[in-house]
C-alpha cells in the first residue's frame, strides 16, 4: 500500500466514524427545548392551542416569543400573552423531545399531532405509532422520563 491509498483510508475511517458519532448524537449536547434547524420550538406549532382549542394549531410568525434559547409561535396575541406569563404551565414536558424516548433515556423528534394532556401537562411523541406504545404505560413511562430527563440535559 502507498502512503496516498494509507491517507485516504486513514481519511474515510476519520470521516466515518465522525458521522457516526454525530448522527448518534455524541457529539452534541442536548438542548433543553427541541427546536428546528432554525431554533422553532414544536415545530411552530402553538402550545398554548392544545389547551385551549384541544389540538394542534399552527402559529405564526407574527405572533412568536423567545423562551428557554427558542423561539415559539402562536396562533394568536392572546395565546401569546397567556404563554408569556405562565411558560411551564404551557411548554410541553421534556422540551418538547418524544415522552416516549425519554422514558427510554434517549431524545427523538416530535409528531405535533401526536400528543396528550395529562394531568394538566402537554406530552408530545415521536409519531401516532410511538405514542400508542407510550399510551400502554403513561404512568410508568413518565416516572422513567422524569428521572432521566435531568441526565439528558447534561450529555
């Protein structure tokens, strides 16, 4: 082998397990609200809405907050105001990752039609799939989330 093909084979393993590591997510830290490429909270769609209107509504850009290194949106001014001065009654648990992968001890994306309010909170999943999994054990599922959760926050 010639030293060209020895650095570009020592090139592709670096590459690879990089990608490895970044798509494990090892390489970065959990941020305490899940947020889109563009720091979006729930995918724009309004916390405030699956309390008040019973399910997903998307917000608007005229109509957004920053809370916790996101920016939120909201269907409305009222919804706004009702977010602003009451933020964890309103926010969904977990910053918004799949209750389910938390549970799990792990991080996942969000369905913003997959949700459920319990208890007064917003939990949000994966997908409608994850969620009826997640709805075979609510009670055991949020008490492993809770614990893990903090311990997420610091990887």
């Amino acid at each position: 082998m010639n030293l060209l093909s020895s650095k570009n084979a020592a090139a592709k393993t670096f590459f690879s397990t990089l990608a490895v590591l970044f798509f494990s997510g090892a390489l970065l830290a959990v941020e305490p609200v899940n947020q889109t490429f563009f720091g979006v909270a729930i995918k724009g769609y309004d916390p405030v809405a699956y309390f008040t209107e019973s399910k997903p509504v998307k917000g608007s850009k005229e109509h957004k907050l920053e809370w916790n290194g996101a920016t939120w949106y909201f269907a409305g001014a009222e919804n706004k105001s009702a977010f602003e001065k009451e933020p964890e009654k309103y926010a969904p648990q977990y910053g918004g990752y799949c209750a389910y992968a938390v549970s799990q001890n792990a991080t996942a994306g969000i369905d913003p039609d997959a949700w459920k309010i319990l208890d007064g909170k917003l939990y949000l999943n994966y997908n409608a799939k994850i969620q009826k999994k997640w709805e075979k054990d609510i009670p055991g599922y949020i008490k492993l989330a809770d614990e893990h959760w903090p311990g997420l926050l610091k990887k």
